[in-house]
C-alpha cells in the first residue's frame, strides 16, 4: 500500500490492548493512519457464526444429495481447523 501523503510504500504495525482494536496500521515513512487491525477473536467469533449458520441451513433441507453430504464434510473440516487455530492462540 503506498501512502497517499508521503509515497511510502511499507507499513507498521502498532499494537493498541488499550483499544477494541488489535492494532493499527500506519505509514512507515510519514506514520499516518493507514487502518485498524481487528483482533483474532473476532475473527474466530465470526467464523464460528458462519459454520453455525451453514450447518443449520444444511439441517433445514429436506434431501440429502451428494451435495449436502460434501457440504457437510467440509463444515466438519472447517470447525475442527477453527478449534486447532482457537487452541493455538489460547496456549500460545
């Protein structure tokens, strides 16, 4: 990302626990504002949603075709790589 104000092209990144941000993103050059850094959980939080969503849309169908059934598959990947990346970031 070039900075609009000083044509830097990297960024920084500062941490903000004070925030309900992660972090910020700021020019390396000028330290302008680039943009806010959300913070892992709610990455994770909003992830989670989604699987719940899809696994209640899959449920609410009255066939199970090929589709469905792969559908399903791939939302019990994806919950168990979301608990691996959840457990990793708890412990460190």
């Amino acid at each position: 990302m070039t900075c609009e104000k000083c044509g830097e092209d990297g960024t920084d990144t500062i941490l903000t626990p004070e925030l309900i941000h992660y972090g910020k993103q700021v020019c390396a050059g000028c330290r302008k504002f680039e943009a806010w850094i959300p913070k892992p959980e709610n990455h994770i939080f909003n992830a989670q949603n989604k699987i719940v969503a899809a696994r209640d849309l899959l449920a609410s169908m009255p066939d199970r075709t090929d589709e469905t059934m792969l559908a399903e598959y791939h939302l019990k990947m994806a919950a168990a790589i979301l608990r691996g990346v959840t457990a990793e970031l708890v412990d460190g």
